[in-house]
C-alpha cells in the first residue's frame, strides 16, 4: 500500500520516516514538523470509542479537574466579562465546561462521540478550548481552521497536548503507545500554525498553547 506523503496539517509533500516501533511507523514533515501516523495504523470509529469508553473520567474526579485547570488557570484571567466559550472534544465528562462554568462563563461542548450536536457550527465564540483532542485527528488542518472560524476577532484558541521534544524523547514516550494518537505537535508545529493563522501566541508551555485572533 502507497503512504501519502502530504501532511495532514500544512498539506505539503514533504514526510519523512521519523521513527518505527512494534505497532506503527512514524512521519514527520520537513515543513511544519508534525509527526503523523499513516492513514493505514488508525483504527475504526468503532475500536476508537471503545478506547475512550475506557477513559472513565468522571466529572467530579479531582486528578482529571486539576490535570484540566493547568489550561483554565492561564485562559481565565485572559478573558473579558460575559465571555462565551466553547469546548471541542470534551470526551464522556465535560468537566473542563463545569470549570469555566463554576467561573461564571457560559459554554457549549462537543464531542464527535458523547455530544455530537453541532449547533456550535452556527455560533461565534470568545474562547475555544481543546484538551487532548488534536492528537487524535486525521486532519488536524482542517479542524483546526474550522475553530478558528467560530472565533471572535481577539478570541483565544487554547490547546492542549503532549508536545515531541526530541527524537530520543519521542522513542521512549508512552504517549506514542496509545493508539487513538495519531498525530504528535511540538511547539515548532504551533510557531507554524500561528504564522498560518495570523495569530498571536500569547502562551506556550510543556503541553499548552493559547492562540489569540487579531481584530478585524
Ligand atoms: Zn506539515
């Protein structure tokens, strides 16, 4: 079987075998250093949620609300009174919603599993929110430009996600081990993604990104 060899993030021909262990092999692109996994190692929809059912984050568990307030404590003293959010990909719990709720802001959620409705589609938000969501998208490109799209001009899009440091790093890392990850940023990936935005990278940190929209 032929591997593409266009990133599934800046589209250009431009992969090159970064790494291969015992399940799948690993790209990485010339151009905006994502790592990737080839289309043929995803698994199903069906073997995806069966993985996530797993998860069992529940919404009041203190060790999922406080590894989730690392991206609510930079965000919230961002935000302007009466701000609205939205959170994409907030898995069976949304407790990162009851956050920024219990904060006196108003959000909507989705998730293409738990809740698939897709009213959010039709609004404009002043903060979006993704917590280990990236890493598990076929096409990340084009995800991402659509949240781009719901905010409002000085809006943040704020990411969360295991980040590569390095190669060595990357071979010894348990988070290549879970399958459902199918694409891997660095923070070389998001300097990419805020020249493409035209976006302004207010924080970066181990795991963290906050993107903010210019004005209009
Ligand atoms: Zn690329």
């Amino acid at each position: 079987m032929t591997i593409s060899t266009n990133c599934i993030l800046c589209k250009h021909n431009s992969l090159h075998l970064f790494h291969q262990d015992k399940n799948r092999k690993y790209y990485r692109c010339d151009h905006c250093k994502l790592v990737q996994v080839p289309k043929i190692y995803h698994l199903s929809l069906e073997e995806e949620k069966k993985r996530y059912d797993l998860h069992e984050n529940n919404i009041d568990d203190p060790l999922y609300r406080n590894f989730l307030s690392k991206l609510s404590s930079q965000l919230l003293p961002l935000l302007p009174q009466s701000a609205v959010g939205f959170d994409f990909g907030c898995g069976p719990s949304p407790a990162l919603a009851d956050i920024f709720n219990r904060a006196g802001f108003e959000m909507d959620i989705f998730d293409a599993f738990y809740y698939p409705d897709k009213l959010y589609l039709t609004k404009k938000y002043s903060f979006i929110t993704s917590t280990e969501v990236v890493e598990h998208l076929a096409n990340p490109g084009k995800e991402i430009e659509k949240l781009w799209d719901l905010l409002l001009p000085q809006g943040y899009l704020a990411i969360m996600t295991g980040m590569v440091i390095n190669k060595a790093r990357f071979e010894n890392w348990s988070y290549i081990r879970d399958l459902t990850h199918i694409c891997f940023f660095s923070l070389e990936t998001f300097n990419w993604l805020t020249h493409h935005l035209e976006a302004e990278l207010v924080l970066s940190t181990q795991n963290i990104v906050i993107l903010q929209k210019p004005d209009q």
